[in-house]
C-alpha cells in the first residue's frame, strides 16, 4: 500500500513541478516505506539542498562539493558522469524525496579532473561580463558538472563585479579580454585599441592579479591593424546561438546543441538570464553526448594547436 501510495505521490510531485516558478529550499526526506527525514544522510553531513525551475534539478552541497540530481531522468550528474538512482527524486511544495544511494553517489571522492585528447571537446565562451545575477548562476552549473567555459571580460564590469570575476578565475575558467568600453574596433586608432586592452589589463590585474591573453574583440570585428596592435590571440568562434537576438531559452539550447561537433567554439553571453537558463539545460546535455565542456586554451593544448598572437581561432578541429 505504501510504495503504490509512494508511486502515485511521485507522478502528483513531478507533474507539480512544471507549474512550479522560482526556485526554493527543500528539506529532504527519505524511504518510501517511512517517509522519514534523512537526517542521517543530508542532515547529519550538514549539507543543504535546493530545488531549481525550470532546470528540474535538485542541488546538494557540502564543504565546497556540488552535487546535482537530475529529477525526471533518475540520473545523478556529477564530474561529467552519470549515475542510475534507485528511485525517481521527487519535489512537492517543500519536500523532496530521494533514493537512498544518492547520498554516496553525491559525497564520494572526486576525482581529479583530466582533459582526454581523445574523447571530444567543445568550448562554451561569454561575452560581455561579468555580470552577477547571470554569471555567478552559470559558474554554479558549470561548478556542479566539473566543467569549464571561457569568459571574455570587459573592463567597465569587472569594476562593478569584482567578486564574481575573482570567483570565476578562482573556478579555473579560462579568462579573455573584450576591452573597456566594447567599442568597434577596426573604428579606433592603434593608441586607442592599445588604451582600450591596457585598461582591461590592468583592472583585471587589480582584482586577481594577473591580466588576460586572449582577444575577443566586440563584435567579432577586426582587421589587420586590430591583430597587431592587440598582440594577442583573437577568438572569435564557429557556432553562435544568437542569444541577444532570439532571447529564447529553447532556441538558444538548440542552436548550440543541435549544430555542435568536437572543436567547436560556441558563442553566448553572460548578461542575459534567458541564456542562463539555456546553460543549466545544455551543459547536462552537451555531457551525455559524450563531450568535455573545456576552455579555449585546454582545447588548443589537447588538439595539439599553440595560441600564436595576432591568429584568429574560430575553432579547434582535430
């Protein structure tokens, strides 16, 4: 009577879900048969666990370790794996229910991360931050997958936010310059693209304490005068997801996943929440495909390639 209760109560939760808007805090419990507060697993530990509309995904952390269970596949994700769960993980108002070996599989060792040459690899890059409200949200899910992305900073922000840039340096995510002020470039002088890369440096090297190597220049406008005055390597990228223009979660997602292969660089940015919400979807996604989220200069280093100044990098082919 208790697990047909249990499985009707799940379908009732799950359906719940898609109505749901916001993201809350969840106590979770455990064990169908009792319904019993997991103290002994989530409680005891000390770790908390949140809820996530629209991503579906119920997030545990503790001690700086991220786990995140994907509730509608019954899969648990952490490191860039998959892990099978008993039993469906189930939300409804402010409980969740979750299989028993979800605790072990979120809390094991980690394992040390390894970029494989031979396994393929795309690169998601930002422009245009950083900016909290977004940027701090899609280092989470990257935090939580054991992935990275590349971000192309601009000056002005990296003053506004100077934490979430320290955090994303902190994460290990690869950090490029998109100047001061984003202006067009091949409209500038050679003393003001100068001016506009010094800047950025310098800020950058006033909050972490080192500048940036790589170009993205806005746009992705540039010319010969732009390669040799900036003298560093210009990334620019082979698959754009339009973000700016669609503002639409699904579309962003299926421009990027529907159209990527290994050495892909895909273009998004980080001031538009819309393409945050893409991000929580597509990261998972991009992972069961089999492909390693890495930045720019781990896939040049993996594929064999050297980052040379002034060389435009669109992508990264074997």
């Amino acid at each position: 009577m208790r697990k047909h209760f249990f499985i009707i109560f799940c379908t009732i939760a799950i359906c719940a879900i898609s109505v749901l808007s916001m993201p809350f805090s969840v106590y979770a419990y455990v064990d169908d048969s009792q319904m019993r507060p997991i103290t002994e697993a989530f409680g005891e530990i000390g770790a908390t666990v949140e809820y996530k509309y629209p991503e579906d995904t119920l997030t545990v952390k503790k001690d700086g370790q991220t786990a995140v269970m994907k509730l509608r596949s019954r899969l648990l994700y952490r490191d860039g794996k998959s892990y099978q769960l008993d039993r469906e993980v189930a939300v409804y108002n402010d409980r969740a229910y979750v299989s028993p070996d979800a605790v072990t599989k979120s809390f094991g060792a980690l394992p040390e991360r390894v970029v494989d040459p031979n396994k393929p690899m795309v690169c998601l890059t930002f422009d245009d931050g950083p900016y909290s409200p977004v940027t701090d949200s899609i280092l989470d899910v990257l935090e939580a997958y054991n992935s990275k992305a590349t971000f192309f900073v601009t000056g002005n922000m990296i003053w506004q936010y100077p934490e979430t840039y320290k955090r994303t340096y902190e994460l290990g995510m690869g950090l490029g310059s998109h100047t001061y002020y984003h202006p067009h470039l091949p409209l500038c002088t050679w003393d003001q693209i100068v001016s506009e890369l010094d800047m950025t440096n310098q800020v950058s090297e006033a909050v972490i304490g080192t500048g940036l190597g790589m170009l993205r220049p806005p746009h992705g406008e540039s010319n010969d005068m732009v390669r040799y005055a900036a003298g560093v390597p210009i990334i620019k990228w082979n698959v754009d997801t339009l973000d700016w223009l669609y503002l639409n979660c699904d579309t962003i997602y299926h421009r990027a996943v529907d159209n990527i292969s290994d050495g892909d660089i895909v273009l998004m940015h980080d001031l538009l929440d819309v393409t945050n919400q893409a991000v929580w979807i597509m990261v998972p996604a991009l992972l069961e495909q089999g492909y390693q989220l890495v930045t720019v200069p781990e896939m040049i280093t993996a594929k064999g390639w050297t980052l040379d100044a002034g060389v435009e990098y669109y992508c990264v082919k074997p």
